[in-house]
C-alpha cells in the first residue's frame, strides 16, 4: 500500500490557492508586482525606452529562462522589472499614438486577475458555470446594440483575425450547402470550390487573404474593389466586378465589407453593400473590429448605420473599448449559421447535456479552451458606465478632426484624410520643393527618432508608393497640447535630417 504523502510538507504547497501559506503568498505577490508596474507608469510620459531589438534581444539572451530550485518572487520581479517592464511599450502614454493599441481601463486589469486566479475554460459548462452565462448575456446585450435580429447570436474570441476567418468559414460552408448541396464538414470541399470568390475593398484587413489561404481557396479567391476619394469600397466597382465574375463563371459567396479601415478608419457603405448582397444572395461579413465601438457613441453612432443588416459581424474590445488583450467578439445574425462549425465529444459536450440545461459554449467556437474575457468587458461595462464610454470614445473623433484640420494649416505638411471618420489621421511630413525620395526618407527617420527618444510613438505606412505618419487617438487622456508638441519636434527632427541629407 503506498503511503499517503502530506502535501503540506512540500515547499510547492504555498504555490496554490487552497490554504492559508498560499493565500498569503498570493497576496504578498500581488503586492509586489503591482508596486514593479507603478513604479513603471508613475510619472512616465514616455511611449517607449527608446532601445533598439538588438539591444533588448541581446540584454534577455543573458537571462536563464529556468532555475533550478527555484528564486524568490522579490528576486524574479526585480528581473521583470529591468529587463521586460522597462522596456516596454507604455501604451498609457499619450504620446503613443501609433497602432490601433489601447490604454487599458483599471476594472479590466482587475478583470484579468479573476480570470486568472478562477482559470475558468468557455469549452463547456462544467468548466465554466457562472462564467458560461455571463458571456451568454453580453453576447445578447451586443446583439441587442448592433440592431440584430432576435435569432442573432454570437462568441467571444481572440479578436479580429479569428472573427474574420468564423465570417468566412460559415459564409462559405453556407454557400455550398445552398449551391451545391455539399456538407464541408463531413465531406470536404467540392471539386468546384476553386469558382469561389470574396469581394472587398482594396484597403480591407489582410486577415481576409489569410483565412481565404486557410480555408482551402487560395488567396487568389479574394478579389480586391478600389477605394473611392474617401478610401471605401466603391459601390460602382463592386458592381463592375460582379458583373465580370458572372461573365467568367465564378462564384462570389462573400462580401467583406470594412467597418475602419487600419490607416483611415474609412468605413464601407453598409446600405449599399447589404442591398448587394441580398441582390445577389451572398454572405455580408462586416469588420467592424475598429469601427464596432461606435455602437456605444452618441456622435457618431450613424457612421456605423447598416451594420443591423450584416450576416456575421467582427467586433474588437482590445481597441476602442479599452480592454486588455486579448478580447473580441464574432456575431452572426442567426444563431443557426454555428451549425457548420459544431462537433459533440462524448467526453466533452455530449449532446444529451443541452436538454439538461448545459451550455457548451465551444458549440459556437473554432476554439476549445478559451478564457473568460468576457469577465472584462462586463466589469469595464458596470463601473464605467455607457455614458463614459460614449465620452471618450466620442472624444477620440473630435480630437482626430482636430488634429486634421491643425495638421493641414501647418506649413511643410500634407494631410491625406483631412475629415476622418473614426480617429487615425495620417500625414506627413512634406517639405516645399523635395523630392518624393528624400520626403519618404525624412519621415522614415523622423518615425525612428521619435520612438528612439520616448518621445512619440507614431506609427508609419505607404500610401500610393509613398511614406506617411498616421497618428491613431484612441487615448482619451491624448490632448490637443500633446499633438502640438509632436508635431515641434517633428518639424525640428525634419530640419535636422533634411541639413544631414544635403
């Protein structure tokens, strides 16, 4: 007989949460990290440390990733502290303003440490219980907002990439199912499947060619609409093209429409692209992964007017709703699109369990385990309020208007989105007289600086072959004063790079 071990007598037994040495250590670890991350913010304006990769990768490449008997948690987070926190991007500062990146709100930190510390899985209820329901409510509670229809129904995901593939992967399996009656799921695709086509703006997420990849089309099943003066899908494209998939034989099944777009924030015309698709009886998936928070606005609300009549929507929360990463949404506007993605497991969601009440979430899900960030938003929803959210998110699309029109005054800059719908403005730096060669150069340079010095953290891009800065103001903390600062030293710094260059 094998003699029964007291755990207690193990060093390991203040590692966990069932008694009292690890409730202590638990809190006295908290402490501890916590005073590393404020030491880190307080008082730091600065969007980054300034070190170049190498330096940081050569710094970390000193660090054992393991120990052997194991370090004290004091000794672990001083490490932590000098060598990742340190040098990480500060996305609470205003100064950084360069990707669709979010400062964070304090009740979806303290979010993630519930989830964390309950480690619930959103595979099945008998992992996640309470935790199943909450999300079930949120889903709802979106649904609702959208505008969707009572069967609508939705997941929580890991964001837009894995909404935009969930889009395309019913919109198609959808498709042949209608068209041709073949189950992907049980059969695979059928010989014709290389006549399918995706349609969508040349500026729509590079998430669309890749799911396209991944589900069997090949990228050359995307077909890409030119963009109107406003940077949105043309109407008048899309119909040109329909007309020239019918005449070659191939198959459309879906319409991607973009609802912000990454470098403009531009978003599609939703009527006219849902009328499109019911004409024409095809998916319309709408990635509202940026714009989607303008479900919540009291200004801009109508910008995203239409979005009621998608097929599947994608809605980010690790953007405009200030949550930490990651956290999305995938929406459908009926609850009967999950079918071609469902599969009972005996020793998982066993199908006699639905009429015993139990919810098994991964059901919806191309995800098994998955964590509970609905917890986030539903935290961040209840102590900050709608009203607060529709501040500072309207806040965000005033400022960008702003900094727009105080951008393009300025003397030796070029604006190209001089009236954005959502809250990125990209410009340049654009000196009288220089060519387009060194132009690209300088504001390459200027890009670097900025980040090298902490000052700013601007995001760079190409527009028609050229280099542009884009600014994306999503920090509600961000003020005009800010802006006017960056765009000195951006002026100072291109003086200074154009005297080198000469």
């Amino acid at each position: 007989m094998i003699e029964t071990i007291n755990k207690t007598d193990f060093a390991y037994s203040q590692m966990f949460l069932n008694n009292e040495e690890g409730f202590n250590n638990y809190s006295q670890s908290l402490k501890i990290i916590e005073k590393k991350l404020t030491n880190f913010l307080k008082g730091n304006h600065s969007p980054y440390s300034g070190k170049k990769p190498y330096e940081i990768e050569a710094r970390l490449s000193g660090l054992p990733p393991a120990s052997l008997k194991g370090e004290t948690l004091e000794a672990v987070a001083d490490e932590l502290a000098e060598f990742v926190i340190n040098d990480s991007i500060n996305v609470h500062s205003p100064a950084c303003i360069g990707h669709l990146h979010c400062p964070t709100l304090i009740p979806a930190v303290a979010a993630e440490m519930v989830i964390g510390t309950l480690n619930q899985s959103m595979d099945s209820w008998d992992q996640s219980s309470a935790a199943t329901f909450v999300e079930e409510r949120l889903i709802d509670w979106l649904c609702s907002q959208v505008g969707l229809p009572e069967q609508a129904d939705g997941i929580f995901t890991s964001g837009g990439t894995q909404s935009n593939y969930m889009g395309l992967l019913l919109a198609r399996d959808a498709f042949c199912k209608k068209f041709w009656g073949v189950d992907v799921q049980q059969h695979g695709l059928p010989v014709e499947a290389n006549k399918l086509r995706i349609l969508c703006s040349e500026a729509a997420h590079f998430t669309v060619r890749k799911s396209a990849a991944q589900l069997g089309l090949g990228e050359q099943a995307v077909i890409t609409i030119k963009t109107d003066a406003n940077h949105r899908l043309s109407i008048d494209e899309l119909n040109h093209q329909m007309l020239l998939l019918e005449k070659q034989g191939l198959l459309p099944f879906a319409i991607v429409a973009t609802c912000g777009t990454t470098d403009f924030g531009s978003i599609d015309p939703l009527h006219e692209l849902s009328e499109a698709a019911r004409k024409n009886g095809i998916w319309l998936h709408v990635d509202a992964a940026y714009g989607g928070a303008m479900i919540l606005s009291k200004d801009y609300k109508d910008l995203i007017s239409g979005i009621e009549r998608a097929d599947s929507i994608t809605v980010d929360f690790h953007k405009l709703f200030y949550q930490p990463i990651s956290c999305g949404a995938f929406l459908v506007s009926d609850s009967n699109s999950f079918q071609y993605i469902q599969h009972h497991a005996d020793y998982l969601n066993p199908q006699e369990d639905e009429a015993e009440g139990m919810v098994h979430l991964v059901n919806k899900s191309v995800q098994t385990t998955r964590r509970f960030d609905a917890l986030k938003l539903w935290m961040s929803l209840k102590v900050v309020g709608l009203e607060t959210f529709a501040e500072m998110i309207d806040y965000t699309c005033h400022l960008a208007r702003e900094v727009a029109v105080k951008i393009d005054k300025e003397e030796g800059f070029t604006v190209l989105n001089k009236a954005p719908e959502l809250n990125a403005v990209v410009f340049r730096y654009n000196p009288e007289g220089e060519s387009d060669q060194l132009v690209n150069l300088l504001n390459k340079q200027i890009q670097q600086e900025l980040l090298k010095s902490g000052r700013a953290f601007l995001a760079k891009t190409r527009f028609e072959g050229q280099v542009y800065l884009k600014m994306t103001l999503l920090n509600p903390m961000t003020r005009i004063e800010h802006i006017e600062d960056i765009l000195d030293e951006i002026r100072v710094l291109g003086e200074m790079f154009k005297m080198m260059e000469e």
